[in-house]
C-alpha cells in the first residue's frame, strides 16, 4: 500500500486557512500538474501487483486532481485501475 499525498495549491482549506487567499493564483494548479504526475508515477512503479495506492491532494483544483489521475491512468496503459473507496472501507 502507498499513499501518494503529492504537494499541492492548498486550495482546499481556503475556509481553514483564509489567509492562503491571499498567496493563491489560477496557475499554480497547471505549475503542480507536472510534479504530482511524476511522485504518482514513481508511486505506481513501486506498487506491487495486486497493490493499492491512494493519491491525496487538499486542492479542489481539478488539475491537481481528477486531470492528473486520469494522466495516471493514460500512462500506465492499464496497469492501474479507480476503485471506489466506499466499498472497500467497509
């Protein structure tokens, strides 16, 4: 098991944090896509088969999420698949 906790924008405790809206801009979502992508894949290559691992940001951005998921999942051709959490948390 890994848990791939990336650094991200922070956006997401905006409410927590109010002063971080101050430090915020649009782009740093597309600056971090990049990085994120590159620890999720070293992740990935040390994943076992039949591991599981957990990508964490605390943005809301969708590039720092879902987009570099999805870039996850293109890169590894199928090596790695989304589960839902729910069900397994059982």
């Amino acid at each position: 098991r890994i848990v791939c906790d990336v650094p991200c924008s922070g956006d997401g405790t905006f409410r927590k944090h109010r002063d971080k809206w101050g430090h915020w801009l649009p782009h740093q979502g597309r600056k971090l896509h990049s990085v994120q992508l590159q620890i999720a894949l070293r992740a990935a290559a040390l994943l076992k088969v039949g591991g599981r691992m957990v990508y964490s940001t605390c943005s809301l951005n969708p590039l720092e999420d879902e987009a570099v998921v999805c870039a996850l999942l293109m890169k590894t051709q199928g090596a790695l698949s989304v589960v839902r959490c729910r069900e397994t948390l059982k």
